[in-house]
C-alpha cells in the first residue's frame, strides 16, 4: 500500500458554525452531553431548533425599549387549532375574558378609526383653507 507524505499537517475542514438556535440549545446543555452528540445528531437538533414559517394571517411583533424594563407586544390573528379540552385546561373557554378582550380590540380599532378621520379631516381643511377652522375654535381667534 502506498502512502503519501505530505509537508504539512492535514486538518480536517472546520465544521459550519451552529445556527443561534442550536448554539443556545448546546449552551444549556450539561457540557458532558453536549461534546457526545454526533454530528448526525447535532443535525437533527439544528433542522429541528430552525425557526418556522407562523401559521397565523396577521402576526405583529414589537420590543418597546422602556428604560428599566421593555415591553413585548404581539398581536397573532390565524385560525384556531387548540381542541376544546387544551382550551378548558389553559381558561380560555371562559366568556368573561374572552369579552374583555374582544372590547379591547373594538376599542382599539374605533379609536383608531377616529383618529384617522380626524387626521384626514384636518389635512384637508389646511389644504382647502390654509388654517383648520377647528384650531379658531379652541384658539378662540375666530
């Protein structure tokens, strides 16, 4: 059998850095785990830690930096595809909240609404007229 010689240590190609997924999924795991998982392994984990596509039609998703703490806010609008028993476990087959929340919404998209149609209002009056005849009546400059 012939070898070869070659003037320089052979290294073997670095493996592809982990996705951010798998690095804090390796991250939490005792460290005597983590150095026996194979690579296969370490593949199945990276394919199964990939982020998925959301199933909801509407999903809005906003970090509000607060000094001293931050606020996360999500709005998710899809189908439902919780059973009625998963629903009965977690309390939100409960009228009482469910009221509560869909007042909120309501609330949220008439304010919403009336300030757009006061906005609209108000541009087109300074369009038309220079100054919005509204602002005379609480300058009372009229």
């Amino acid at each position: 059998m012939l070898q070869l010689a070659l003037p320089f240590p052979v290294q073997p190609p670095d493996p592809e850095p982990p996705s951010p997924e798998l690095r804090r999924f390796l991250e939490r795991l005792p460290p005597h785990l983590a150095s026996r998982l194979t690579p296969e392994e370490r593949a199945a984990y990276a394919s199964a830690l990939t982020p998925r596509r959301s199933p909801h039609w509407l999903d809005l998703k906003a970090s509000l930096p607060i000094p001293g703490f931050g606020i996360y806010i999500a709005l998710m609008v899809g189908r439902e595809r919780r059973n009625s028993d998963r629903l009965r476990q977690e309390g939100q087959r409960r009228l009482a909240p469910n009221l509560l929340v869909a007042a909120i919404l309501l609330a949220t998209v008439i304010a919403g609404s009336v300030a757009a149609l006061l906005l609209i209002k108000g541009l087109q009056m300074l369009a038309t007229q220079g100054n919005p005849a509204w602002w005379h009546a609480y300058s009372g400059t009229l």
